[in-house]
C-alpha cells in the first residue's frame, strides 16, 4: 500500500494532514511557552501560553468534529492532554455535538445558548438581569463570564461524574491523569507557578477562545440565518 493509500485510510479526508501539522506546532509551541518561561517577561509567557491554549481548545473543537483521524479514539487520544485543563475533552464532545443537533439559541436545549427564557427574565432580580446584559458585551464576556463559566463548569461536570450522568464519568477517567500530567509538567518539570499558569494556561486561553463564539449565533426567527460566518485576518483565522 502507497503512503497516499495508507493517509486516506486513516485520515477522514486527504487535507487532514494540515490538522496534522497545526496539532504539532500547539504541542510543540505549548511546551516551548513553559519551559521557556524563565527566559521571557511575564507579558511574554501570558501571551504565549493564552495564544496556545486557545490554539488548542480550537485542536479540540476540529478533534470533536472527527478530524483528522478516521478512528473517533485516535482523535480522543490527540485531545486527551488538556492543556487548558477546565474541560474533559469527551465532555466538550458530548456538549458540543449536542448543540449542533438541537434548536441553536433556545435557552432550555442548547447547551452553548446565551439567552434566558422571558419568564426567567422577568423572575430575576436587577442583579442578575445586570449580569444577563453585561454578558452581551464583548468586555464582560471575556473577562468574568469567562472566568465564572470555566469554574462552573468544572465543578458541574464533576458532579456528573460522582454521579455517573451520562459520558461524564468516562470523560474524567481519561480527564484525571491529563490534569495530573500538566501540573506535574509544569511545577515540577519547567518549575513555574501554578497560579501563573492558572492565569495565562486557562483563564486567559478560554478568554481568547470565547472571542470566537462572542457574535456564532442569535435568536432569530429563521433559524437557518441564527449562525454568523465570521471572517478573520491570516493570524487569528488559525
């Protein structure tokens, strides 16, 4: 069998291989930021570790897709290290598959929707109908909301494991010792801060990657108009 053959029997299609190529410059890039962090400013190793975070929480979302791999556990296996650590990768699976085949925006059925129901609206006190607006904004939506979300769903997919509820308890199986690899690789191996990491590694890389999502959808009445396509410059289109 030709090395072309071999590609498109374990490939899902013959351009996959540049998914190939963009899953090893984030690994690559990743251990580079925190190994290096000794060498760079502070702002340097922030950057960097938000850029490849974020570059791989992108990774995940085409891996959730079924690229590259043909096999559903080879591309598993690609995403298992979590280096942004705040969400099992069969986790993201499951939530994110489910999103695409429900009522995109509906409150109640889509696991990524913004948007309240009118009668939670109109039972919520100024503070929350306060936070409901402020998260329409660019600004609040990157900073809090991405910090409150990247918490709460830690901690709620926990609570579905310890309870067995649906994938949940399988994803943390393969999500445990992904989280106890990065910490070690990054207290014990590179020496950095937890907390530095913490800042740049998750929050800030989950920040940049919500920025994507900020304008995907909204609730209109044709349904087939609620997803954006949204155009960007050669350095954030990756």
């Amino acid at each position: 069998m030709t090395n072309k053959a071999v590609a498109r029997s374990i490939l899902k299609s013959p351009g996959d291989w540049r998914t190939l190529i963009i899953s090893v410059l984030v690994y690559v890039g990743w251990f580079a930021s925190v190994f290096t962090h000794k060498q760079l400013p502070w702002w340097a190793t922030f950057a960097l570790l938000t850029w490849f975070g974020a570059w791989h929480l992108s990774l995940q979302h085409e891996l959730v897709h079924g690229h590259p791999f043909r096999n559903s556990k080879l591309n598993a296996a690609l995403a298992s290290l979590s280096v942004t650590m705040w969400v099992p990768f069969l986790s993201f699976k499951r939530d994110h598959i489910s999103h695409h085949n429900t009522t995109l925006t509906h409150p109640q059925l889509d696991t990524e929707s913004y948007y309240a129901m009118p009668e939670k609206w109109q039972t919520s006190g100024r503070f929350f109908r306060a936070i409901y607006w402020a998260n329409r904004t660019l600004a609040f939506r990157l900073t809090v909301w991405s910090v409150f979300s990247a918490v709460q769903y830690f901690f709620a997919d926990a609570w579905r494991a310890v309870r067995n509820v649906g994938n949940a308890r399988a994803a943390w199986m393969l999500h445990l010792p992904a989280l106890v690899a990065i910490v070690y690789i990054v207290t014990n191996l590179a020496d950095m801060s937890m907390v530095e990491y913490l800042i740049g590694g998750v929050f800030g890389s989950h920040s940049l990657n919500m920025m994507r999502s900020f304008a995907e959808h909204k609730t209109l009445d044709d349904e087939s108009t609620r997803t954006a396509m949204i155009d960007a410059g050669w350095l954030m289109a990756y």
